[in-house]
C-alpha cells in the first residue's frame, strides 16, 4: 500500500471539470488519494498534486517533474501530451520520447509510476477524428513502457464507455465529476485498490448512454473562439496559476469526502 502520492499534469489531472462548491476543482487525483487513504485508515496517506492546466508536455516536465521527485513520494502518477495533441502540429514520436525519459528518471528515483493516459473526448469535439488518431497513435507508442518493472499504467483513452458524452463537461474538453470518479475507479482498480461505493461509478456505467452531442453556434462562441484566441496570442489557461496541493499533506478523510 502507497502512504503517499504525487500528480503532475495537465488539467485532466488538477481536476479541471469537477468543480466544488467554493470554485475549487477536485479531479481523479484527489480521489485517488482519498481511495488510498481509506484503503491505509488509519495510517496516514500523505498527497501533492502539481498539475496545472493548459500545460504541453515539456512544460510539465520541466516545471514539475523535479520538484515531485524531490517529494519522494511512494508513487507518482504522470499524464501529459493532451494540450500537444491539440495543436496544429505535433510530433508523436517527439512527445512519445519525453514521455519515456520522464517514465525513466522517476523509475531511476525509486518511485512507483503511475502511468495514465487522459480520456478520449474525440466523439463529442469539433475535428474530433485527428485527436483520436494522434491519442491512438501515441497511446501505442508507449504501451511498452506501462509493461516495465515498477510502472502501472492505466489506459483511459481505450476507455470506450468513458467517451460517452455523460462524462464530460459543456466545453466537451474536460471531464465532469461523472467522468473524473471513472478515472479514479480505473486507477485504483489498476493498483488493487477498493472504489468506494459511495461514489456511484457503477450505478451512472449501467445508466444509457447520454444523447450524441451537438455543436451549437452557442457552444463555438463560448469555448471554441475563446481558446482559439488563446492560441493565437499565446496565451495558456493556466497562465499565472500555482499548484493547488504543492507539498504532501496528510488526506484528510472527513473533508475530502
């Protein structure tokens, strides 16, 4: 059993879509660690989550990888490439090779990878069939590495019941809470873990799926352009933005549930 924990990501892992009520975001991460904590009860769990999101792969990387390392936390969880498969250009086998050397320098650290890839929003996005390809392409040019020694690696982009549009959030980019408690079953299962029953996962599984999405006018001028705007000048959405959970905190059970 871990006793302590650390993400690095991008949105999908600060928990972008799952907002709280004070305007906050909670995400499969922090679920993680609340499944592990009650899993450990009551031997502490501690947990530091770095992610930020609007990060490419080589800023997380480069900003977040060493100072998780130097946590020292039992396992690591590490996802990033969604924000480089969404832009115009991008080289599979460049993102696939950073990702291997960031797999590599936390496996050479002694620390368990937990080794994710994000949800596949491709059914319900404008142009949705290049992300599909590119995330299908990179998902296998690093399924060799989710098979070495001291690495779990849990395939949500192969998830095919969590592209359902019930999952996901109004800008269909991120996932909601529905689809963030997915996530976190799919981890915890991955590592042995129990998923806590009260989060419903199987009962909105079992549910029909949810009606295929439309495009509106609305829904371009409202997600689209603004992000498209970003692009353009530069911008990130996580510009200025510090980690939520920088050091490793004991999880606090009554809280986080």
């Amino acid at each position: 059993m871990f006793d302590s924990y650390v993400a690095i990501g991008d949105s999908f892992t600060e928990g972008v879509g799952d907002e709280l009520p004070d305007g906050s975001v909670r995400g499969w991460a922090d679920l993680v660690a609340l499944g592990l904590a009650q899993a450990a009860a009551p031997e502490p769990v501690r947990y530091a989550n770095l992610a930020i999101r609007g990060k490419k792969l080589g800023p997380i990387i480069d900003e977040q990888l060493d100072a998780a390392i130097a946590l020292k936390p039992a396992v690591l969880s590490f996802n990033g490439g969604g924000n480089d498969i969404l832009r115009p250009r991008m080289s599979v086998e460049t993102v696939a090779g950073r990702f291997r050397d960031a797999i590599e320098r936390i496996r050479a650290a002694d620390i368990h990878v937990l080794m994710l890839s994000g949800a596949n929003p491709s059914a319900n996005l404008p142009l949705g069939g290049v992300f599909d390809g590119r995330g299908n392409e990179l998902t296998a040019a690093l399924r060799d590495v989710g098979e070495q020694p001291g690495v779990t690696f849990v395939d949500n982009f192969s998830d095919r019941g969590l592209r359902d549009i019930r999952y996901w959030s109004a800008d269909k980019l991120h996932l909601n809470a529905a689809g963030h408690a997915r996530v976190a079953s799919n981890v915890l299962t991955a590592l042995g873990v129990p998923v806590p029953p009260e989060w419903g996962v199987a009962e909105v599984a079992a549910e029909p799926p949810g009606p295929k999405a439309r495009n509106t006018a609305a829904y371009y001028r409202e997600y689209v352009l603004p992000w498209i705007g970003r692009r353009l000048t530069g911008r990130s959405s996580g510009d200025g933005r510090a980690a939520k959970r920088a050091e490793l905190d004991p999880v606090e059970l009554e809280a986080a549930g």
